[in-house]
C-alpha cells in the first residue's frame, strides 16, 4: 500500500492540468475532476494512514522510503527524489487530504455553482485549488528539501493566484487593500522567507552533501553540523547546525506569517473563504510548522551534542512572542475572516513555541488539531459571508434599486446579528469551532493546547507558559466575541435579516469537519495519549527523549478556567446586551490602547516606510540610470558613432574612389564599343568589299611575299 | 589551237564584271545575277584548264558539273530568300535592309 505514497500528489495535480488544457469551458466537468482527484488522493491517502496507525509504532522505526535517481551532480553523487512515510507523514496525510476534501466540496456551492451569479472564473478557481492541493500532499510525503522546498514554492504560487483570485475588485476606500494588491503582497513576504530557507538549505547541502532527510539525520552529520563552527560578524562563533537552522525557520517564518513576517496573512482575506480556509488555517501555513518538525532533529542537535540551543530559544520566543501578539489584535478587528486570520498567526505561535521548548508531539497534535478547527471556522465564516451577500441582495431587490449604489462589506461583523435562527448549522458548526479553538474540554483543542502549557509548564519555562496562558484568555474572549456579534442578538442590518441558510454542498462540509473538531482531542487523552504513543515513537527515533508526564489535573482546571474566563468575558460585553445597529464597539472606551490594536500595533504603516519606500526609489533610481540617463545613452552613443563612421567612409572613399573606378571601366568599353561599331553598316555590299580587298590582300602578300 | 591564256582571259573578264555587280548593284535580283557570272567565269576557268591541262581526266567534267548544279541550287534559294525578304520588307534594294547595323 505505501507503494502508492508518491501518487497522492498526482492526482490533484493530473486534475489541474486537465482543466487547465482541456475542461475549462465546463464547469461541472472541471469540479467533477477536481473534486475527483482529490477524493481518490484521499482515499489512498487515509488507507495509508490507516495502514500506519495499525503498523503503529512499527513504523516509526522502519519508515517507508522509496527514491529515485534524478540529476546527477559530479562524478559520484545524485540528487535523488523520493518519497518517505512516517508517523508525522501518516496524520499529515490524514488531516490534509479530509480537510482538502472538504473544502473542495464547500467550493462548489460558495462559487455558486449552478446559480445566476455563479463566477465567470469558476473552473480556473478550481484548477488552482487542485494544484495547490497538489503541492501540499507533495510536501508532506517528500523525502528531501529539495522536492519540499519545490511543493512549497507551488503552494506559494497558488496563494498569489487564489488570493489575488477576484483581481478586478476595487475598494471605494484607497486605504483599502485590493485582492490584487494582497495576492502579491503574499508573494513577496513568503518570498522573503523562501529566500532565507533557500540559503539555508544550500548551506546545509554544502556541509552534508546531500538534502534527503534519511541522509541528513545520520549521527554522524548531525555531530558534525553542531561541532563545526563559523565565526559570524554579529553572532559570533556558532555552530553550522544553528546556522542552518535559524536560516530554514527564516522560511517557516514567512510561509507560517510569524512576527515579523505575519503582515501577509490579514490581507490575505481578499480572497475567497475557500481559499482562506485552505491556505491560511489547514495546509499552507502548516507547511511552515511542518518544515520544523521535520528539521527538527537539526534544531534539536545543537543542545544535544553542543550544548548549545540558541536556534530553538528563537523559535519558541518568536512563537510565543507572535501569540500573544496576533491574539491581541484580533482582539480589535470587525472583519469575520480577520478576526480568525489573527488567530490563525496566534495558533501557528503555539506550534512554534511548542518545537522550540521540545514539545514535538504536542506540537504535531495541536497542527492536526488546529487544522480541523480552523478550516471549520473559516468555511463557517464564509458561509455566513455568502448568506449576508444573498441577504443584501435580496434587501437591494426587495427595495427595488438596481445596482450596488454603496459598497456594502459582508464580512463586516458589525453589520451581522441575530444569525443563529437565520443560519442554523452554520451556527452550530461554528460553536464547535469556537469551543475547540478557546481549549474548553471535551472539545479537541483543549486537548492539544493543553498538552502545549503542560509541556511548557513541566520544563519551567515560565515565560512561554505565561505569554501562551494570557493569549489563550484573549483568544477565547475574541472567539466569544465573535460569535456574540454575529450570531446572537438582533440583526443590524437588512442583509442580515434576509441572510438564508448556506447550501447543502456548504453545510456538508462543515459538519465534517465539525466531527473531528470536536472529537478530534480524544486521539491525545492526557495519560493515554494514543498519538503521543505514535508520534513519540518518531520522536524518539530522531533523539528526541520523549517523558510521560504525570497528568496535572491543577493544570488542565487552570486551563479550562482561562477558557470560560475568557468566553464570559465576551458574553458580558457582548452577549449580555446584544449590540444593536449603528451602536459602536464597546472596546473602544478602551481608547488608545484599542486603536493601536485595530491598526494591528501600525507595523504595515512602518514596513511601507522603512522598507517599501526606499526599495521603490531604488528603483525608480537604477531605471534612470539604466534607462535614461547613463547606460542607454551609452549604448545609443556608440551606435551613433558607428553610423557617423558608415557615413563618412562612404563619402569619402566608397562612392568616389570604389564606385569610380568600375564605373570608369564601364565607360571605356562603351567608348570604344562605340567607335568600332562603325563597321557594322547592315549592308552586304559593304561587307563583300572588304571580303574581296581583304583576298586582295591576301593574293597580294602569298603571291609576292 | 588558240593559246589558253585567251579563254583564262576571258574567265577573268567574265568575273570581274560579276564582281563589281555583286557589289555595287542596289538591286538584290542584280546581285543574284553577279553571283551567278561569277560563278559561271569559274566554269569556264576549270573547263579551260581540263581541255588544255589533262583532256583524258574526267574530273574537270565532273567538277564543272558539280559547280554548276550548285549555282543553280544557290540560285533558286536565293531568289527565294530575296521573294521572302519582299514579302516582309516591300523592297529589293539592299542599301534598305541594314537591320544588323551596329
């Protein structure tokens, strides 16, 4: 059965190419083969999961590999590409590929297949999702960076052409970012990333000579890369390993929209729900944490042999840091999907802070736990978004005005109310969300957050405990927040009273997903953790000591209580006396404090001047000097003297001296032609004459002579 | 018998005459017929020189045969070329047909 590992990115991608060249006028054709495509990867994707929980911790020590020969490089060495399947694989596979499922699924209706108004650019929306479902399958069973490193880069390609999916929107707000202004800007920051984990990699190919992850991992290069050393201007003298590794977590860094490189991920909700749901909760932000997991025994390798563990203090600082953080901005925002893209940074920080203080399993668990919910919130909050859009329509139409006259903002919470009735399993799914996301037992993430604070809180690393525990208040405050807004009270808008229950093909999916949100946890039960078992079982292959701890039932009660803290917090601001319309966020009796946070602490306001404004008239700079005022002229100089150099040669000497002379030629022999045509009279006579002088002649000289 | 320097004579005579005629007559049928004496000169030429050098030769009979059957062959093709050039040119006068001048 792991045979068939490397086709399960083959398929979605064989579906893209498919509509892309051919089924694109059909729209039902090109959904029917995407969906396809990523339904049979998931089949074969769970029968190889479900093969490897049943191998269980078998496998962990025996991972399946398979690798091919591809380039070669030098006399004896190859890159090779393959593919490789172990525990962290098997769950990666089981999340991605249901999770891919499902949205693709959702996808259907939220384009509004088979409706009046359903996208012009139906079939390429589903083209791109396929790739971009290919490329996350791809990563997660590649075997060496350079195969991931390729799927990363199709996955950040995809994120540009989804996000910036509605590219002709325009916002009447110039402040306002556009969907192609967002796509790019995506692009660019994961670039930045891409760019330092690029270095990384080349760096740790030129120490270890090869990039699959089975030839990295030996003892022996892992001593090595911890031992040797290089003297850096600022850091000193550090191991090659810390090297590397801060270099690749550059790249986990942009890809997962870690501080400082987070700003793309807000933005990033001009696309479609669909694509936020894929993009920014299930797949391609995990790609980021995923990356470290499976560098991890690199990150881990300095503090092993070294003593040294400078790489893993940056990455739990930076995830704990970026936490709390991104929690507290979310805190501020109005908008339904930025309120969970926030979280979403804020979620990804606990996965960081849980590699960087050694917490693999609980920082594998909290992934696949996060995946579930959040995609669930994020297609639950799209679902509310299209039924608000159905509703503004209806009300435009009920009021008999043709047209939009005024922008109206869908995603506006502020514009919503009173959903739960209007929205039913919308609003049921989405409880579950919130549920699992604020950490409230039984459902799931309190499991998985939980085994984090345990983890943090067992080792004594106080600081990450508390940075993490304050934002696990703030998160469940603005989930409370969240769904107080927008599905209790009275709607405060037309749009929202007319807002209609989403279609099957959307409610479907959410409760799919609801599923394993809520049940999900249970794979981590605290002193039975089966997934603890499986994935520590990695682990501890790679070196990574795995402790069972005692379970803290004080700790999991403090936890518990930082949840419904926070949920009853919310419900007293909001829930208690539901907000009407036109009535202003109460937060802003916070004052400054809170217009700091709704602009998200101005960090784009400060990359736009510090660092966008003097790339831009850099620029502008080099194309002067290229275009306008030194090089062209340069280059245009020189081929001026050229055909000032023509020119004079063929005044001077080709016209007079060459063309003289042949024409000189020409006109002798017309000359002398000319003189001896004489004797050509055309007479007979004449011709006789001088036949008979010449004979004449010739008797005269033979007679005499 | 008379000397044969008085029949050479004549020959000579006979083509001078045709000589002359073939170049300074205008008319192409004149020159035809200046063609025409000077070859018959050339008969009586050869036949002077057979009956006076070796009479027992044919072949002084059977040359003149021969230059004669030419002349005759010469002379209709000729006439026939002068009929065709008056067919096209509308003359016979050859100071007219310089088309070769150079």
């Amino acid at each position: 059965m792991f045979q068939l590992a490397w086709l399960v990115p083959i398929f979605p991608l064989l579906a893209f190419a498919l509509v892309v060249l051919w089924a694109n006028p059909n729209k039902k054709l090109s959904h029917s083969l995407v969906i396809g495509g990523v339904a049979i990867s998931w089949v074969l994707s769970w029968w190889i999961a479900i093969a490897s929980f049943l191998k269980g911790s078998a496998l962990a020590e025996e991972p399946y590999h398979l690798m091919v020969n591809w380039i070669p490089i030098g006399e004896n060495n190859v890159i090779k590409m393959g593919v490789a399947v172990d525990p962290v694989t098997a769950v990666m596979l089981f999340m991605v590929s249901f999770v891919l499922l499902m949205i693709f699924i959702y996808s259907v209706g939220y384009m509004n297949y088979g409706t009046p108004e359903v996208d012009p650019r139906y079939s390429r929306f589903f083209a791109y999702i396929s790739l971009f479902g290919a490329g996350m399958l791809g990563l997660v069973v590649a075997d060496n960076l350079i195969m991931l490193f390729i799927f990363w880069e199709i996955m950040g390609l995809c994120s540009y052409l989804l996000i910036g999916f509605w590219f002709e929107k325009k916002y009447p707000d110039p402040k306002r970012i556009t969907p192609k202004q967002a796509g790019l800007k995506a692009f660019l920051t994961t670039r930045i990333g891409d760019v330092i984990m690029y270095s990384g990699m080349m760096l740790l190919f030129a120490r270890t000579r090869s990039l699959t992850f089975s030839d990295i991992f030996t003892e022996h290069n892992l001593k090595m890369l911890a031992s040797t050393t290089v003297t850096l201007p600022i850091l000193g003298t550090v191991p090659w390993a810390t090297v590397i590794a801060m270099l690749i977590f550059g790249g986990a860094v942009g890809k997962s929209a870690q501080f400082p490189l987070h700003v793309w991920l807000p933005d990033a909700m001009e696309g479609p729900t669909p694509v936020s749901a894929l993009i920014h909760a299930a797949t391609m932000v995990s790609a980021g944490v995923y990356l470290i997991i499976r560098m991890y025994p690199l990150f881990h390798s300095a503090q092993v042999f070294a003593g040294a563990g400078q790489q893993l203090w940056l990455v739990a600082s930076i995830g704990a840091f970026t936490a709390l953080f991104a929690a507290s901005i979310a805190v501020a925002q109005d908008d339904i999907k930025r309120v969970l893209a926030y979280s979403t940074i804020s979620q990804l920080g606990y996965m960081f802070a849980a590699l960087g203080i050694g917490a693999y399993v609980a920082a594998v668990f909290h992934l696949i736990i996060h995946a579930f919910f959040k995609s669930l919130l994020f297609l639950g909050s799209g679902s509310v978004i299209h039924g608000m859009e159905h509703g503004h329509h209806h009300a435009l139409h009920a009021h008999g005005e043709h047209g939009h006259e005024e922008f109206f903002d869908a995603n506006d919470m502020m514009n919503m109310g009173g959903l739960k009735d209007k929205m039913p399993i919308t609003f049921w799914t989405f409880l579950m969300g919130t549920l699992a996301l604020a950490g409230v037992f039984p459902w799931a993430g309190f499991f998985s957050k939980d085994e984090i604070l345990g983890d943090a809180f067992a080792h004594g690393h106080w600081w990450v405990y508390g940075t993490l525990a304050l934002a696990a208040f703030l998160t469940a405050f603005y989930m409370g927040r969240e769904i107080f807004l927008t599905f209790f009270g009275d709607p405060r808008t037309e749009a929202a009273q007319h807002a209609p229950e989403s279609p099957k093909s959307m409610t479907w999916p959410l409760i799919g997903l609801a599923f394993f949100a809520t049940l999900g946890g249970f794979a981590g039960f605290p002193g039975h953790s089966w997934i603890g078992g499986f994935i520590g079982a990695n682990a501890e292959r790679i070196g990574l000591e795995i402790e069972h701890l005692p379970v803290n039932i004080a700790l999991l009660a403090l936890s518990l209580t930082i949840a419904l803290l926070g949920l009853f917090v919310a419900w007293l601001i909001y829930g208690r006396k539901p907000l009407r319309a036109g009535q202003v966020d109460p937060l802003t009796a916070m004052g400054p404090v809170y217009t700091v946070l709704k602009n998200k602490y101005y960090v784009d306001e400060f990359y736009q001047i510090v660092i966008i404004r003097p790339t831009v008239w850099l620029s502008k700079f080099l194309y002067g000097f290229d275009d306008r005022w030194f090089i062209d002229p340069i280059v245009d100089g020189v081929g001026a003297f050229g055909r000032w150099l023509a020119d004079g040669l063929r005044r001077f000497f080709d016209e007079p001296i060459v063309d003289g002379a042949v024409n000189g030629t020409a006109w002798l022999s017309v000359r002398f032609g000319g003189v001896l045509r004489v004797i050509q009279t055309g007479e007979v006579q004449n011709y006789l004459l001088v036949i008979g002088l010449t004979i004449l002649m010739l008797l005269g000289f033979y007679l005499y002579l | 018998m008379i000397s044969m320097y008085w029949y050479l004579l004549v020959a000579a005579a006979l083509f001078s005459i045709g000589f002359y005629g073939a170049m300074a007559r205008k008319n192409a049928i004149a020159i035809l017929m200046g063609i025409e004496l000077m070859l018959n000169a050339v008969n009586l030429n050869l036949i002077t020189f057979w009956r006076y050098v070796k009479p027992s030769n044919p072949a002084g009979q059977i040359f003149a045969v021969f230059v004669l059957t030419v002349a005759a062959a010469e002379a209709a093709v000729g006439l026939a070329i002068v009929i065709a050039i008056y067919r096209t040119r509308d003359t016979v006068n050859v100071e007219d047909l310089n088309l070769l001048k150079g």
